[in-house]
C-alpha cells in the first residue's frame, strides 16, 4: 500500500489534471503515507515488545542487587 501510494506520488505531476487537483492530491496522499508509516512503526513496536501473555515489555530493565553496590 505505502509502495503504491509512493508510485501514485511520482507520477501524479505528470498525469493532465488541473493544478488544484495536483495539489489537494499530493497533500491527500502525503497525509496517508504519514498515517501508515506511523501505523506501521507502531505495530512493529507493539509486535516486537508483546510478550505473549497479554503484558507488553523489553529487556532494557535491569534489576538491581545489593552485589552491585558492595
């Protein structure tokens, strides 16, 4: 979808409809290629932190122990 709106995008100034078209065009679809990227990244975020019970989490919390400060 992001590859063909990204297509869409190229060749629009080349296709013959009026510049007020062109122009709500080209804002139309480079709102939606920003929306789905985010929606993109953030499922990617969302798939890559699930931990497969239902809690979401990373491994960049460390739990400290007395050891540490001895």
């Amino acid at each position: 979808m992001i590859g063909l709106l990204g297509l869409l995008l190229i060749i629009l100034p080349f296709l013959g409809i009026p510049e007020t078209w062109k122009m709500y065009g080209t804002s139309a679809i480079g709102a939606l290629l920003m929306l789905l990227s985010y929606l993109f990244v953030r499922d990617r975020i969302y798939t890559e932190s699930d931990l497969g019970n239902g809690e979401r989490g990373n491994e960049s919390y460390l739990e400290t122990t007395e050891s540490l400060f001895q």
